[in-house]
C-alpha cells in the first residue's frame, strides 16, 4: 500500500516574508544565547572620570522577571548593567539615583521609546514633543479647570459600568472589566465620542490589539507585531478622522466638554490650527494616557482591598464635612485616608516598572560612570521596594505610612508611580481621580470576593497585572456615589 501524502505549495511571495522574520528571530535569540551565559559575572569598565567604572551583569530585561532583577540588585547594587536584544542597558534604582536621572531630562539625559511605539502612535504626540510645544500640550489637555469638568461625568461612568459588574452571573475578570471601564471614560469623556455598544467594543478590541503590539520589534513584515500595531492604529484613525470632522462642524466655541475640545480650543487662541493627522494622533494619545496603566491600577486596587479588607471599613467612615455647593474635586482631596490608600496601592503596585532615557553625555552614577549613547532604566518597582525612608516594612499593606506625621508622607524622589520631572505622567491626576471614585463606589455599594482558591500571579512587563485577570464576584449595588459625599 502507499502511502499518499497531500502537499500544499505556497507562493514564494507568501512564504518568504514568513521566512526572514522567524529567521532573524532566531538568529537573535541564538546571539543572545552565544554570548550571553547564564550565569552572569561582573567586570569594570574603566571609564574616567569613574573610580570604580560600571558594575556589570548580564542578563534579558524582558525575558525574566522581578525576581530576577532583584536579585541582581542584590549582588551587583543599585546600578548595574544589562542587556535588551543585545544593547547595553543600565537599572538604576534608589532615590537619590532616580533624581538625578528624572532632573537631568534634556541635559544628561532624553526620553526614550522603542521605535515600534514612535512608528505607531506616531510623530505629533506627547513622547516625540520638546520644550515648550511639550509643557503647552501638556497643561490643555489635564488641567485642572479640565479634570473639574470631567469628574462628574467619569462619576457617573463608574457608577454605571460597576453597576453592571454586579449584575454579571458569578464572577468577572477584573482586569478585563477594568479595561473596559476605563476605555469607555476616555472614549466618552476625553474625546467625547457617543458610541452604540457593538460600535464601543469594536473600538476597545482594535485599540487593544494596538496596545498590544505597542512595544514589539521594529519590522514592518507581514504577521510581525509591528504590522499588526500599524493595521489596528490605521483602523482607529479612520474612525476617528470622521469623529473629529464631526465634532468640528459641530463644534460650538463657547462649549469645550472633552479633552480633545480643549486641544483645539487652546491651538486656536494661540492662532494655530492642527492638522487631521495631529487630531487624530493626538486623539489616540488621549485614550492611551486613560486607558491600561489605569486599568492595572484599577485592578491592584480590587486585589488589595481583597487581601487586605481591614481598610475598607475604614473607608466607609464618615471624612471631613462638605457642602452642598463644594466642588467635587475639592471634596475627593479632603479624603485623607483614601488618598493614603491609593498612594498605597501605587506604591506596592505601580502600573509601570519603570522608564526608559538615552544618556546624552558621559555621567558618573552612585560611582558608576554610564557612556553616552546607553540606554538607562530607573525602577519605580525596586525604588519604591528598597526606599529607607519607610517606617513599616516596605513589603507590607500600610496606608497610614502616607498619614502627614509620617516622614514618608515628606519624601518625593523615593515614591515615583508616575515618573518624575519634566516627563511625568500626564494623565496622573486623572488617574487618581479614577481610582478614588472607583474606591468610593466599591465600598458605598457593593462588596468583593476572590473567585478563586488563591491570589493570581502578577505580571510586570509590559504592564503590571494578574495573569489570571483577577476573577472575582461583585456583588449589590443599592446606593450611589453621591450619598458617599452627603455624608462627608
């Protein structure tokens, strides 16, 4: 008997693509093998002005984990090299470090973002804007007139999608409901879009894919991240290019209500126009600076209230008094001790590991000298995980370490969940905001329990969150945010 094997013939047109990028895939990966051994050792570079030189390790930022760089910082100290896809890349950690790098943007150092993300979001956004075209956008579009004006609305958000949270049979994926929430408050309160619900997810799943392939390597072939980054932000532009003509021939200029009004406006009174392509980039921007780190951060929050449910009747406790004609902005930050907790949340979770800058000259580091050209990374994790100032063991859940006779509460350089200096968060008071309305809801309506027999396993890269998504039941939903603030 023979044997008859079916045989499909591929095109060379289609195969080759396909081939190069798993070939220079594996060639990468085998570089790394070749010649960087598993076992690290240390070695000086003798670099003046430097005494000691740079202490190195080696070693893949993305390939291993927390653990890892931890103990690196152990053996090695708080600054000390590794490597990512074969480029020399510095970990600086501690307080007094992480100043130097967060101070010394434009002088010693410059912002740096893979090259997928710049093709991606592209060239007209926050990450790629200097000087004062960057500090300008930056105070539009989260000013505090603006955040006054979108707490309401981002209420009334929270208090809706968690409603339905409630409503769900058994348990949700916190983190995958977390996303939702906060997509669905910059879509609707940033940019200001009215979208049907099939029309919202549609948007969320292709911003998601986007996000997803955010930071992946640099080449623009056929099933590679990058091409699929460029297709979902290709996709989103085109929604929003209709978006935007909509809301500019509807446009009323006594009646800014979203973020992206609020760039418009500002360009015009400064007697310039932006162009389709820096709205609909900008737009994208928008969402991004709302959308995960949030969303993780939202997801810490549940998880650590679940371990730690000692704080939420705390929390329940009448605050300080407020009156009726009270700004809610001003009512959220006479919450003494919700501000602790979300600081606490923050701290033994930041959304972002860390951040990444370029050297623009040759400067010495906790007496390590670090080369021009090499990429620095400072680590919000580790900084926050190490810092001295901290009375109670950084490890644990301590809100009350952020209480004002607290010397931690003084501190600036040793909490960074949001970066620092000229290139901090720009969605950083929205965020809060977020959070403690979210808080506030969370223990006004409903209560929490894990849906599993032990706590899911955290992830950190890209962003920090459950591996299992935090499958948890949210259950009743009888008052309303408002009455939280009736009885402060």
């Amino acid at each position: 008997m023979v044997k008859v094997e079916r045989v499909v013939y591929l095109s060379s047109e289609a195969v080759q693509p396909a081939l190069v990028y798993i070939t220079i895939l594996k060639l990468v990966l085998l570089w790394q093998i070749l010649s960087h051994p598993t076992c690290p050792g240390i070695t000086t570079v003798a670099r003046p002005p430097s005494k000691q030189g740079l202490r190195l390790t080696l070693g893949t930022l993305l390939s291993r984990g927390s653990r890892f760089h931890s103990s690196r910082r152990e053996r090695y100290g708080n600054v000390f090299k590794t490597h990512l896809l074969g480029r020399p890349v510095v970990r600086v950690t501690g307080a007094e470090n992480v100043r130097k790098i967060l101070l010394g943007e434009h002088t010693l150092v410059s912002a740096q973002w893979p090259q997928s993300a710049q093709i991606i979001l592209g060239s007209h956004t926050l990450l790629g804007s200097i000087g004062d075209l960057h500090r300008q956008r930056r105070k539009v579009m989260f000013s505090h007139a603006a955040l006054e004006s979108y707490l309401p609305r981002i209420q009334k958000v929270v208090s809706w999608e968690l409603r339905g949270w409630c409503m769900e049979p058994g348990s949700i994926a916190v983190y995958s409901s977390a996303k939702t929430l906060t997509f669905r408050i910059a879509a609707r309160i940033l940019l200001g879009l009215r979208l049907e619900e099939k029309q919202f997810k549609d948007l969320a799943k292709t911003f998601d894919q986007m996000v997803e392939n955010l930071f992946s390597l640099p080449l623009n072939i056929p099933f590679s991240g990058l091409r699929k980054g460029i297709k979902a932000r290709d996709m989103l532009h085109k929604y929003m290019e209709k978006a935007i003509q909509e809301k500019l021939q509807k446009s009323n200029s006594e009646d800014h209500s979203d973020a992206l009004d609020f760039i418009i406006n500002s360009a015009k009174e400064h007697g310039k126009e932006f162009t389709m392509q820096e709205l609909k980039e900008s737009a994208i921007e928008l969402i991004f600076a709302a959308f995960l780190t949030t969303a993780s951060a939202s997801t810490s929050l549940i998880l650590l209230l679940l371990k730690h449910p000692s704080a939420v009747p705390v929390l329940r406790l009448p605050g300080h008094p407020g009156g009726p004609g009270q700004q809610q902005g001003e009512a959220l930050s006479r919450l003494r001790y919700l501000d602790c907790v979300i600081k606490e949340v923050l701290r033994l979770l930041p959304p972002v590991s860390g951040g990444y800058r370029t050297a623009l000259q040759t400067f010495e580091l906790d007496g390590c000298q670090i080369p021009k050209g090499w990429s620095v990374m400072y680590s919000i994790r580790d900084t926050h995980e190490t810092a001295a100032i901290y009375q109670s063991p950084p490890g644990g859940f301590d809100p009350d370490r952020f209480g004002a006779a607290r010397p931690e509460a003084t501190g600036r350089f040793h909490y960074i969940p949001f970066g620092g200096g000229a290139r901090s968060c720009i969605g950083k008071a929205l965020a809060q905001a977020i959070l403690k309305l979210l808080a506030i809801e969370l223990v006004s309506t409903a209560r929490w329990e894990l849906a599993t027999p032990a706590y899911p396993a955290m992830q950190t890269v890209p962003i920090v969150h459950p591996i299992m998504k935090l499958p948890a039941a949210i259950i009743g939903a009888q008052a309303t945010v408002s009455r939280y603030f009736d009885r402060q």
